[in-house]
C-alpha cells in the first residue's frame, strides 16, 4: 500500500494569502483544503454582504460590508498566527507527509510587519466608524 507524497505548503504564500484574501478563507483552503469549515465561513462573509444590501439598500455602505470586513480581520489574524509559528511546529501540522522542511525567510517577516501595520490600520477605522455610526448616527463622515 503506497501513500502519494502531501504536497509541500508554504508558509509565507499562506500568510500572504490571509492578508490579502483573508476574507475569502483562501489561506485556510491552502493549509486544510477546500472542505476547511471556516474557510467556508470565511467565504459566506460575501453571501452576508451581499443579502445585507439587498435587504437594507439605503443603509450605509459600511454596515453593508461589515461581514466582509469582520471575515477581513479574522483572516489577518490567522495571518499572524500562521506566520509566527516556528517552522518546527508548522511542518507537524501541514507538511507532515513531505519530505522537505519549511524555513522562513526576510519575505515572511516583511508580510507579517505588513499585515500588522494593515491590521491595526484596518481595526482601529473599523472601530472609529462603527462608534461613529452608533453614538453620532453618522455626524462625522
């Protein structure tokens, strides 16, 4: 009985992949495959999106994309966690059929100060805009 080789997943395209297309789970279909339950949920965030406008068309466009965005910073989240695992560790969890062994590189730590200088970015407007919409109804933008 021969067992065909596990591809070799890459760390760093992996991170890259959640601070880019986090929204979309398209970092957890790398790691986990297709059939990943959250990578679904990430992927329902569009569905949400869009029944959110098609049931609240006047609402304000931020409210509209809040599933999209809320699925945004869980993926950089999964980011940051993926990319500061140890090499070790990473390979028992999604290489452990491969023959080869991850090593992380200048690239890895340049996508994750990114994602980091996204993330914060990202969270802190997402919580200025929400307070505003709540407590001022919209007063300041």
């Amino acid at each position: 009985m021969s067992f065909a080789p596990t591809t070799h997943k890459n760390k760093t395209v992996a991170t890259f992949l959640a601070m880019v297309l986090g929204w979309a789970g398209a970092h957890r279909v790398l790691l986990r495959g297709s059939r990943d339950k959250w990578a679904l949920l990430h992927f329902a965030s569009v569905p949400a999106s869009a029944l959110v406008l098609f049931l609240a068309p006047h609402a304000n466009i931020f409210y509209q994309l809040l599933p999209m965005i809320v699925s945004q910073l869980a993926g950089l989240l999964e980011g940051l966690v993926i990319g500061l695992m140890p090499d070790e560790k990473f390979d028992a969890r999604y290489n452990a059929g491969s023959s080869r062994q991850s090593a992380s590189n200048w690239p890895l730590a340049v996508i994750l100060v990114s994602m980091m200088l996204f993330g914060t970015i990202m969270l802190i407007a997402t919580i200025s805009r929400l307070f505003d919409l709540l407590y001022t109804g919209g007063a300041y933008g």
